[in-house]
C-alpha cells in the first residue's frame, strides 16, 4: 500500500471548532458474516443524498473504515440531514465552507485510500478539494465522483432525481410494462439508479480500482461514476432482447404486466400473490393447482378471458391461504410482502438475513463469503437437517 502508516487522529492539531463530534455508529443492527476482505481500507465519505451513502455502507459492512463526514447545521453546529445509512461508520461534523474545514479533509485524504463525493461536477474544486490535487499528495487515493450524468457532457450540470435517470436511460417504458390498463409510467421507487446504477457500481469501481493499484504501482486515480450510464449497464439484457416482441412489445407479452403468468392478482384480504410460471412445466403445475388443466390453450387463445377468471379465483382466498394452497407445489407463486413482514418468513429465518432494529428489520451484507471449510460445515449441518 502506498498509504502512511498513520492514523486520522493525529490531525487532531486542527482546530477543534472544524471536527465538533466523533462516533461510531452501528444502529443499524449487526452483522452476521465474518469475513471482511476490505479490512484496513480507509474510505472518506463526503455526505451526500442517497447514492454515496449506500456505497459507504456496503464499504464499511464488508470491512472498510469509512469516516463520514457531515456539514453542520448553521445554528446548533449539528447534523443537519438525517444521515441512517451509518452502520460501522465513524462520522464527524466537518464545515467545508470555512477556511479549516476543506484543509482538514484534505489531510485526512493524505492517509485515505478512497474519497467518495456526491456533489455535482466542480463542487470538489470550489470547495479546495480538487481530486487532481489530492491525488498529488497520495498517489494511492482512489476519487469516486458519483452524479445523474457523468463529469462530463452537456446533462452533467443538470439538476435530476431517480426519475429522470431512469427515463433518460431508455429502460422505464419496459422496467414499467406495457399493461393495456396502463395509463401512465412510473418509476421503481428511487431504487434502480439512485442504487444500483450509482451506489454498486461505484463500490464496483473502486473494488476494480483497488485490485488495479495493487498492479500499477501504487496509482490511484478518479472515478467517472454516472448514474444514467450504471443502470444502462444494468439493463444491457433488456438493451439487448428488446426486438424480442412476445417479451415485451406484445399483447400480454411475457414482461408487459399483463402475461396471465407472470403477474400479480389481488387476493381476498386486499394483499397480492406473485405468479411467475412461464416454463411449461410450472404452468401445467400452476393451473393443476387451481383445477384449470382444461384453460392452458387459453394463455395464447383467450388471455384477456383467462386473466378475469383467475383474478376471480384469487379473490376467493388470502394470500396467506393461497401460499398454503401452493406450498410443495412448483408454480413460482410467492406472497407480495410488505416490508415489515420479510422477517417472519422461515426462510429467511434460517438464514438470518433481516435483523430486527426497532420497527424495523433491516438486511445483512450480501453477499456472504465463505471459506471452503466453512461452506463444507455449512452443507454439511443443512444435509444432516434433511
């Protein structure tokens, strides 16, 4: 590693009044792996919306050091965002519009290995952090520089929200569907480029440019991460299936929202089940279940007939009722959860993949590394449950 060997605290000289508060948070309930391969990677976070902060946690929960760094507010000198993407990272109150503030950021990146920024292109350099500049002073330090658009372009100064990446990706008419009750798109609930687009792909490229530092010498460098260009990555299948018709442009295409197999029906109790039989063989299941053998010619012959009978017979029952009715049959047929349900699922259960945190149960890191030995212990107690 091209990083001194020296720890942040030394930078306590600094003035006190540009660090008001230092802490460790792990309110976000505990995690259950073990190995952590990031271990001794340090990692700057500048605190942003939602993008930066979900790549600090997947950095901080697989290992990183992530020292967050927040803006006070302008009358209490307090957190002023409500920052709960914290677990396993350090945070301190850092002013970057006072002289101190960006001179104490750029000493604290002399020992980094990484800097995340969420700002817009340029706010870096404006505020006394140009990336260029810091690299200078630590060859190693990886600059991750995640916006809607890129650092460069005509759209890169753009003010956005997930909804327009993802519209200015080309993928929200198929990620939508192409339902004939559709009377309007809608996004994917802030998730597709807010996250995948922007927050995995940058921990992507900075796991690519860590692995790349170990053979380069040392360098580090800056990393173009743009949101729109992610999740365009992301959909390269939808990119590259897309003449496929009875996919998606279709009458009751496969992915249209509209398929009688592939689809959601509303149960007795107002919840929903999710059907997904599209192979053959779970489709005889799917209608062997329901006592509809007699209906199957009907999903190319009479689609729009076989979608208000089912959405009858769904009606009968609740969805607890239905995924009885199901269980031991392979139909593809799952419960819709609400998120406050995921951790009663037996499943899930067993793997403890949710740990409860208040009201809420929040997911483990994903995914788990293994050893060999571990994972030949794992298989070895599931089989001796069988």
């Amino acid at each position: 590693s091209n990083i001194r060997p020296m720890e942040i605290n030394h930078l306590t000289k600094i003035s006190r009044a540009v660090v008001s508060s230092t802490r460790r948070f792990v309110s976000m309930a505990t995690i259950t792996h073990r190995i952590r391969p990031l271990d001794g990677i340090k990692v700057v976070e500048l605190a942003g919306l939602a993008p930066a902060p979900l790549c600090g946690l997947i950095l901080a929960d697989f290992g990183a050091d992530v020292t967050l760094v927040e803006k006070p507010t302008e009358d209490e000198g307090v957190v002023g965002f409500d920052q709960r993407l914290t677990r396993g990272k350090k945070r301190i109150t850092v002013d970057l519009k006072s002289e101190e503030g960006p001179k104490y950021v750029r000493n604290i990146c002399t020992v980094a290995d990484v800097l995340l920024d969420p700002f817009r292109p340029g706010v870096l350099e404006k505020l006394g952090l140009d990336p260029v500049e810091l690299i200078k002073h630590n060859r190693g330090l990886i600059v991750t520089r995640i916006t809607g658009f890129g650092q460069t372009g005509e759209l890169s100064q753009m003010p956005s929200h997930d909804i327009n990446y993802v519209s200015m990706s080309g993928l929200l008419p198929t990620i939508a569907g192409n339902s004939t009750q559709r009377t309007r798109l809608w996004p994917p609930a802030n998730l597709l480029a807010d996250f995948a687009g922007g927050s995995l792909t940058a921990a992507f490229g900075i796991l690519l440019a860590l692995y790349q530092r170990t053979r380069n010498g040392g360098e580090g460098g800056i990393i173009d991460v743009s949101m729109v260009e992610g999740l365009s990555y992301l959909g390269s299948f939808l990119t590259m299936y897309q003449d496929v018709a009875h996919l998606w442009r279709e009458k009751y295409a496969v992915f249209s929202g509209d398929c009688p197999v592939y689809r959601t029906y509303k149960t007795a109790d107002e919840k929903f089940i999710a059907v997904g039989a599209l192979e053959s063989k779970f489709r005889s299941e799917f209608f062997k279940a329901l006592h509809l053998e007699e209906r199957l010619d009907d999903l190319l012959l009479n689609p729009q007939e076989l979608i208000i009978e089912l959405e009858g017979i769904f009606k009968m029952k609740t969805r607890d009722e239905w995924i009885q009715l199901f269980k031991g049959v392979e139909a593809c047929v799952t419960p819709v959860l609400e998120m406050d349900e995921v951790g009663d699922v037996e499943h899930f259960n067993q793997r403890k993949c949710f740990e409860r945190n208040g009201d809420k149960w929040i997911p483990q890191p994903a995914p788990r590394i293994y050893t060999a030995d571990e994972f030949a212990q794992l298989r070895n107690y599931k089989r001796s449950k069988l």
